[in-house]
C-alpha cells in the first residue's frame, strides 16, 4: 500500500512567521511531488511541483526534497491570514500509472 | 477562475434521476481525471483518460459512468446514486498521464436527496 502521510494539524502561525508543512511517502520509486492549497468549500489549487532532490523556490513559497529520506516539505516565508488553507502533498508513486497519492492534508492557521 | 471549467456547480438530484457533470479544458492536456472528495478527507480518484481512452478505473461502481468525447471533454453520467454519494466532484488535466502536475476545475457539489 503507497502511503502519502502529512500531520493533519491544525498547524498555527503567527502573521509574518514561517510556516514549514511535512510530508512524508512510503514509496521509494516515487519520481514527481506537488503541493496543492485548498481553501475550504474550494477545489485544490497547484502551488509547487518537485522532482528533483533539493529545494525550489516561487515567490513566498520554498518546496524541499529528499528522496534517500522520503520527505517533501513545504515552507510558506512571511506568512499570511490569507494563506490560511488547507495543504495537501500529493505524490506520483512508481509505475507512471500517473495515479496522484493524496495526503491527508494539513490545515494552516495564520493568526494576525 | 481555472483552465479547467466545470458545469453545474451545484447539482440536486434524487436518487431516481439521470444527470450528468461536465468538464472542459482548453490547455491541450491529454489527460483527465475525476475525483470524489468527502469533507475534511483528500480527493479520492474515480477514472483517469489518457489520449481519449480510459486508463483507470478505481473499482467505481457502474452508477457512474464516465466519458470523453474528445480530448477537451469529459462527462460524468450518473444515475441512481446513492445518498453517500453526495459529495464534490472535481475533474483534472495534466499535460500527460506520467508525472506532471494536475490541475483541478471548481467542481461541482452534488447532493443526493
């Protein structure tokens, strides 16, 4: 069974603080990793892909991998009310079936 | 707004009806997914269409019956449902079926009464 795990939290932040979302999978040969943010009554919205060991950067957002360890994170800088969501991590597990492995999600408070 | 448009948002029906959730994407994606999603829990994949021609069908049973007329299309046909299959629909569309991202439509929210 391929097994996407996230802490479902709530997870609070103060306004302006760092938020860093956990992620870990359980199978090894997975090759692709996205963060989607869900707002409740929302759909998911795509805010970070990875595939390669390291971290990306976009704007306010950092996404960090690593594959020997089998954790993706998710690290929200200058934290915001607005980003106040739901965070899933999402994984394409081995077989290019392209069948996304879902978590459970972590839902982010912002506090200002 | 999304790339992926989805139609109705919101849809009533009784477990009697025939109806049907529409999805339509313009970006060239080859392709679709439909998703089930209860509240508070993750999206749960129903069928994914690679090139026009279902790939995966995730054991969902026949009151829903998926279709994709051309590469810019995907229904959703239902019929008979049950009342926990009340929930929110979403479609998706990668530019191919192996590691690219998914990107979602608003749904449509569907309550069985």
């Amino acid at each position: 069974q391929k097994e996407v795990e996230q802490n479902s939290g709530p997870l609070s932040v103060p306004e302006g603080a760092i938020a860093s979302l956990n992620c870990t999978y359980s199978d090894r040969g997975s090759q692709s990793f996205f963060w989607y943010r869900q707002y409740s009554g929302k759909s998911p919205e795509l805010i970070m892909s990875i595939y390669s060991n390291g971290d990306k950067e976009d704007g306010r957002f950092t996404a960090q991998l690593n594959k020997a360890s089998q954790y993706v994170s998710l690290l929200i800088r200058d934290s915001q009310p607005s980003d106040s969501a739901t965070y899933l991590c999402a994984v394409n597990p081995s077989g290019n079936t392209g069948k996304l492995i879902f978590g459970q999600g972590t839902t982010l408070q912002v506090k200002p | 707004d999304t790339e992926v448009t989805q139609t109705p948002k919101h849809l009533v029906m009784g477990m009697t009806n025939k109806k049907s959730l529409k999805c339509e994407q313009h970006m060239g994606h080859r392709a679709m997914y439909w998703y089930k999603q209860k509240a508070k829990k993750p999206p749960e994949l129903m069928f994914v269409y690679s090139y026009e021609k279902l790939s995966i069908n995730e054991s969902v049973p026949s009151r829903f019956s998926p279709e994709c007329p051309n590469s810019s299309l995907l229904n959703l046909h239902l019929h008979a449902l049950q009342p926990e299959d009340s929930a929110l629909y979403l479609c998706a569309s990668s530019q191919d079926q192996v590691l690219r991202p998914q990107h979602f439509g608003d749904g449509t929210r569907l309550s069985i009464l």
